[in-house]
C-alpha cells in the first residue's frame, strides 16, 4: 500500500526533505531507519529527539560509522545537503530559514521539550508548503502532533508510527486524534516506507 501510495502521490517526487520526531521509545527506531538508509538516499533528514542536555549523546557518532549516508548534529548555518542525516542537538531549538540554511534557537521549551519537534516541524513547512514527508514516532508527550498536522495543513505527506507497534503510545495516538496522516505504519512498514521513497524520487530525477 505505502509503494502504491508513494508512486501515484505527486508530493513525493517533489518532496525537499524529511523530518523525523520521536521521544521516549522511539531511539532505537530511529537508529535503525537512518542506519538502513540508501547511499544514494536522495533527501535530506531532519531528525528531532528528546533528549537530555546533561547526557552526552554519541548516537550522531555511532550513526556515522554504522549508516551508508553521512550523519551530523545539526550546525548554526549548515545548508541542507541531500543524502544527509542532521540531528537536532540538545538543548537548542532547530529551525530552518528561507534560505535552507539550519538555525539553532535557546528560545523556551515548548511541551517542556527543547528541541521542539513542533518548532522544527513547522519551521520546516513554513519553508517548503507541501514538499515535506514527516515522520512522527514513538513518544510520552504530545509534542510533534501540532507540528505534524501543520505539515498535513500545508498539504505535506504525513507518516505516523501505528500506535499499536509504539512502545510509547502518547504522541502517535495525539497526532492521529488530531488530523489524519496520510499513512499509519508498523515499525517495519516504515523500513519499507523509506526504502520506496528512495527509489521512487531516484526513478523519478
């Protein structure tokens, strides 16, 4: 079904980016979805994850090393580069400006998260209107599913975890009680889901 969806939906091959949102449950997901990803993967991943400013984090490092596409935490001013991976750092905001380039915010937290999932999420579709694939998973707040359905607003192509193979079911279940995902994926139909997209925008460029 997701093939199907992806070859007859016309926002795919015109797609700029993807973000991807999850919290709590989520990591190890997140984690195998970038470290299968195509070399020639031809987007790229913004990715956004709750996490703690006073643990240190290697996942970015440990990504690289294990991931066909290179793998980065987010920096003040990088442009977007397709077939790259940037991970939102802790304790920032991540916003993207109108002219591609990321941009780090220390701003409040919002739904007690900094990174927001929302903040960047409707950053992002602030900038690019309907050429945005979103990918909300697992999670233990309701961030991510006001920045989901902004996207889905903006006619973007939204993708939520199935809330019955979350392990944390809070923020899947708030974005589906709150708009209606263009499709709700198990954990291996997201595999999938991202293995089509690329040779769907590759057979397509």
């Amino acid at each position: 079904m997701a093939e199907l969806s992806l070859h007859n939906d016309n926002r795919v091959s015109k797609a700029k980016v993807v973000v991807i949102g999850c919290s709590a449950g989520g990591f190890t997901l997140v984690f195998d979805i970038i470290s299968k990803l195509p070399r020639n993967f031809p987007l790229p991943v913004i990715v956004v994850i709750h996490r703690s400013r006073k643990h240190k984090s290697s996942i970015e490092e440990i990504l690289n090393s294990k991931s066909k596409v290179m793998v980065r935490v987010a920096g003040d001013k990088d442009q977007l580069i397709k077939g790259n991976v940037y991970f939102a750092p802790s304790d920032y905001h991540l916003l993207l400006e109108p002219d591609e380039s990321l941009t780090l915010d220390c701003s409040e937290p919002v739904l007690y998260s900094r990174p927001s999932i929302d903040v960047t999420f409707q950053s992002v579709a602030d900038v690019y209107n309907e050429k945005v694939i979103a990918i909300l998973l697992s999670g233990a707040n309701t961030d991510g599913a006001n920045g989901i359905c902004y996207i889905h607003a903006k006619k973007g192509f939204t993708v939520v975890q199935d809330p019955e193979s979350a392990e944390v079911r809070t923020m899947p279940e708030a974005a589906i009680s709150q708009c209606s995902a263009d499709l709700i994926l198990s954990n291996l139909e997201i595999f999938s889901f991202m293995d089509n997209l690329a040779s769907t925008i590759n057979q397509k460029s």
